[in-house]
C-alpha cells in the first residue's frame, strides 16, 4: 500500500476526469468511512482524520458545483421572483388588450365618422392611443399592487 495522502489525492483527481471511474466513485463513497474502505482498495492507506477532511472538501466542493441551490440560494443569485412586477406587465398587457378589443368593435363606427366627417384619422389614433395607454396604466397599477402584496406575503412567511 502507499500510505502517501498526496499521492491518494493525485488519484483522485485522475478519477474525476474519468467519467467511469468517478461514477464508481460516488455510488461507492458516501462518507468519511467509505473513502478509507475505498482508499485501501485502491492500494492507499488514509487516517480517519484525513479522509474526514477531504470528505468535507469534497462534499463542499461538489455541493457548490452540482447545481443544486435551495430556495434562499436561489433568490440570492436571481433576486427571486417579483410578483409585483409580473403583475404590472400583465396589468399593461390585459389593458392594451382590452384597448384593442374595443377598438375593433368600433371599427365600423369609426369607419362611418370618418366617411362622413364627423371625425378625423389623427383624432381617431390620438383617441385610441390615450384610451390605450389609459387602460394600460390602470392595469398595470392595479395588477401592480396585487403582485406588490403578494411579494409582502411571501416575504412575511420566508421571514
């Protein structure tokens, strides 16, 4: 046996970049005890303590880069999710929409004012532009708020 820890980490390291070895490798250690059972088949020989520390390195290392991060982790890295925000996009989107759906059933009043003069085309767009944006602000506010307080509800209960 080579009771060398640097020559046992050298061989770790050749086992990481061996998809085969490493995945023998982790179905096999799963705890300080399992590496020193793994070391001594390997032809190495490690003290508890040192199989302890580069167990705790290891676990370390591999739960940063296995790409599982809880909750709070998560909102760290993407500032969570902003049900405020999501609220006043939709409040804008479903007011635009309305907007719209209005202005199509109108079409064919518009059309006659216009065919007879009553109205002008600038008149007709600065009509539907402010009706519009009218509708989308009022959505977006409202549904703004909503999400506002679903944000402070979440928060509350994470706290």
């Amino acid at each position: 046996m080579n009771g060398s820890l640097a020559a046992f980490e050298r061989h770790l390291g050749h086992v990481s970049q061996d998809a085969a070895m490493l995945k023998d490798f982790l179905a096999k250690v799963r705890t300080p005890d399992d590496l020193v059972t793994y070391a001594g088949g390997a032809g190495y020989r490690i003290e508890q303590a040192s199989a302890e520390s580069l167990f705790a390195i290891g676990q370390t290392t591999y739960d940063r880069y296995s790409g599982s991060l809880n909750d709070d982790e998560l909102d760290a890295v993407n500032g969570g999710i902003s049900w405020a925000m999501v609220g006043l996009g939709l409040g804008a989107t479903l007011g635009i929409a309305a907007v719209t759906i209005l202005t199509m059933g109108a079409a064919p009043a518009i059309g006659l004012a216009l065919t007879y003069g009553a109205t002008t085309m600038s008149s007709v767009v600065g009509g539907v532009v402010a009706t519009g944006g009218a509708f989308a602000f009022s959505g977006a506010v409202t549904l703004g708020a909503v999400g506002k307080v679903a944000d402070t509800v979440i928060d509350a209960v994470h706290a």
